[in-house]
C-alpha cells in the first residue's frame, strides 16, 4: 500500500479533529460479499498494522489481500475532497 502526499495531510488533518491516530480499512457485510469501508477510527484487535508515508493504517485481515499495491489518494468533487483507491478491484460476485 502507498499514499501520496496529498492523502496523507489530508488523513492527518482528519485524524487531528477526530482525535484518532490510525485510519481503519474494513469489511461490511453485504448481499454479494464484503464491501470496503474506510474510517478515523482506532485499530481493532487482528488488524494488520503498518505506518504508510508516516501515516498509521490499519486494515482488517480479511480485506489485506484486496488492499495490496493500493495507493490511497485524494480528489476533489463540487468542492469536497475524499479519497481515493488507485488500483483497487472490489472482491464482488455482483
């Protein structure tokens, strides 16, 4: 996993109002499988944790293989800013 520069200050800005020192890539439950989901919040027990561009990530093992050779980015839409995952390919019977 990678991040560029403009993913990680805009991670850090949001860990810095979240009061939260990690970014967590997570599975959710749906009708064709797990769907990625992405948060400022804490590493839970079993993560794989790694410190990306300085950044502390957190991801849940059942979403590691999908994960890698990402590179999280940011992009810009009507005005708001969200990130982005570069060479991702959803795991998805649908």
């Amino acid at each position: 996993m990678n991040m560029t520069e403009q993913a990680k200050q805009y991670i850090l800005n949001a860990m810095k109002e979240s009061n939260v020192d990690t970014i967590r890539f997570y599975g959710i439950a749906g009708c064709c499988g797990m769907n990625l989901a992405v948060g400022i919040v804490p590493a839970e027990e079993g993560d794989k944790v790694e410190i990306v561009n300085d950044v502390k990530v957190a991801i849940m093992p059942e979403m590691v293989q999908e994960l890698q050779g990402v590179t999280i980015g940011v992009e810009e839409q009507n005005g708001e800013f969200g990130l982005t995952l570069e060479g991702y390919t959803p795991n998805s019977s649908c």
